[in-house]
C-alpha cells in the first residue's frame, strides 16, 4: 500500500514528447469527428480538439471562445453545439488545464471561457466505463500499444469498477501524465475537475494527478469562466450558452412549452454504453470515490449554484423559464449529495 511512483515520472525528452503530442492531438482530433457531425453539412469538419496547441494564436486568428474540455463531462458534444452557434474556427478546446486561456499576467485571450462539471460520482464511474469497454478506435490505438485494452493478454485495468477504485485508493499513482502514460491506460480518478481549473500547465494537455488540489485557485477558474455549464442539466447548458453567445433563445429553451420536447440532445459517447450506475455499487466503494473527489465536490456544489443565478438572470432576462422546477430539484439532489 502507499503511494507509487508513476513509472513515467520524468518526461519524455524533448523531441519525442513534442512529436507524440502532436500527433496523439491530430489523430484524436480527427477521430472525434462523430457521425452525427458527418451526417450534418454545416458541421462537417468539426473537430473534437484543435489540432494546434497554440491559445494565444487562435485567439490572434480570432477564436473567441475558449472550452476547457474534462474528460468524460460531455465535451465533444459541448463543441458541436458550440459550434453551430458560433461556428468552429471560433472556439478553441483542448483537454487542457484552465490556465492555457490566459497571459502571464492572467489577461484571457479570448472574450469567453466555457466549462462544464458533472457530478462526481458519476463522472469516475464514467471514467473506467470508458477505458473498461474501449469502444474508441483511436483509445485502442494507442491504448493497445500499451496492453491497455480489454482482451489483450496483459491487460492491466482490474476487471471491475470497484477493483480499480480498490487499487486507485490503497496505491495512487500520482504524478504528471496523460491518460496514454499510465500503465493501465485509463484516467487519474483524483479530482480531475479541480484539477483542470488549478494545474498551470500552458504549452501542452493536462498532465496533473495529485492528491490534493489548489482549490482556491480552482474555485477562482471557476468564476472567471463566463459560461458554466451542467452535464445533468445539458439542455439547459445550452439554452444558457446560446441566450449568451447569440442574444437570443430558441423555441424549444422554454421548459413550460410543448417545444421543449422537441430538443434533440448532441451525445458523442465514444460508442460505450454500460447498464449499471454508480447507485448500483457497494457503499464502500462509493465511500473510496468521495474520498477521492473531495475538492471536486466542492466544484460541483459551487458551480450549480452559480448555475441556478445564471440561469435566473437570463430567464429574467427573456422572460422564458429554462429550468423548471423537477429539474432544479434534481440539481439540488445531486448538489447534496456530491
């Protein structure tokens, strides 16, 4: 028990990092472009991820929006809305850490900064869910390199959610790395939404998992973001980011209307689909997530009720209701009991 060195504590020199980035963002990003998206003229070509890890160029170029993308918090899906409503050339998205929106003097380069959180519980299960079925072609790419995937005859990820929360919380391997550095070829279930909002790292993807998390600064991210969003609450996340970015909302963002149901949600899921959720699992080993998660909970709190005042302000502002009231109970539920 204890903690681990990660077996990739030092980087990769410097030539062979920068060129396995590269071409892990380039093919990553093309991967990401979903059939929904092919099937759409006006998307066609949306990427999942900039190709370029360069903010302060596409900002230049005149990218206005910059989407911090979490892993497993509905990012993909995220950028194809936004782009159909301010088209992709405008936004700039990588699983990047919250600093890369910002000079050194903390001056953004773009005139919005989106995020999305999701509960935490759900968002770990999520996580091995993901590298458990690797229904990505480009995950078993490189995953497969590693003996990463389900099958192989050296897979290493346990066999089961629990298992690998066992394991993750007697033994974490803490340390920089991506999600294609760690020997089991899967997510850092510590506080990742924190994280993101914390880490500093500008010139490249999210690399941090660590114990503990500087959540001031997280929770200052946070609030300099100017489109917050909830995975639980999508519909209305995008009700919120269309009245902002377009001054306007569309039939269907007025839940007391029957063109409410109308809404057709974006779902990219990277083709994984699982029957079980984590109220399915044993109070223990959601007692080892919420150990885990500790500051990520403080995040999601924070963000749905940041959530819940900018939607009122924008009802207010319309004069449409977007978040009726089972769905705000709903908020509150999962806010309680992050």
């Amino acid at each position: 028990s204890g903690t681990r060195v990660h077996p990739y504590p030092v980087p990769f020199p410097a030539m062979i990092s920068k060129l396995f980035f590269i071409l892990l963002g380039s093919a990553i990003a093309l991967h990401h472009i979903s059939p929904a998206q092919l099937s759409r003229e006006s998307q066609k070509g949306v990427l999942c991820w900039d190709f370029n890890f360069d903010t302060k160029g596409k900002a230049a170029a005149g990218a206005t929006v910059f989407h911090l993308h979490t892993p497993k918090v509905a990012g993909c899906s995220v950028v194809e809305d936004l782009s159909a409503m301010v088209g992709r050339d405008h936004i700039f998205t990588h699983e990047a850490c919250f600093a890369a929106s910002m000079d050194a003097n903390g001056s953004s380069y773009f005139k919005d900064r989106v995020t999305m959180v999701r509960q935490p519980q759900d968002h770990v299960f999520s996580m091995y869910q993901f590298c458990a079925a690797a229904p990505d072609p480009l995950y078993q790419v490189f995953a497969g390199a590693l003996e990463a995937v389900t099958g192989q005859s050296n897979h290493p990820l346990p066999d089961t959610f629990g298992k690998w929360i066992d394991e993750w919380h007697k033994s974490p391997r803490f340390g920089d790395y991506t999600i294609y550095q760690d020997v089991e070829g899967c997510y850092c279930p510590y506080n990742m939404q924190a994280a993101r909002l914390a880490c500093l790292t500008t010139n490249g993807p999210a690399r941090e998992c660590h114990e503990t998390v500087d959540l001031d600064r997280a929770l200052k991210s946070l609030d300099e973001t100017t489109m917050l969003g909830v995975t639980e609450a999508y519909h209305e996340s995008m009700c919120l980011f269309h009245g902002h970015l377009l001054g306007s909302l569309p039939d269907d963002c007025n839940c007391e209307s029957p063109a409410w149901a109308t809404y057709h949600e974006t779902k990219d899921t990277h083709g994984e689909h699982y029957n079980q959720t984590i109220d399915d699992m044993p109070p223990d080993v959601i007692q080892k997530v919420d150990d885990m998660t500790k500051s990520d909970k403080v995040i999601y709190k924070a963000a749905v009720q940041r959530f819940i005042k900018d939607v009122e302000a924008m009802e207010q502002r319309f004069k449409v209701k977007i978040l009726c009231s089972a769905q705000r109970e709903m908020l509150h539920q999962k806010a309680d009991s992050a």
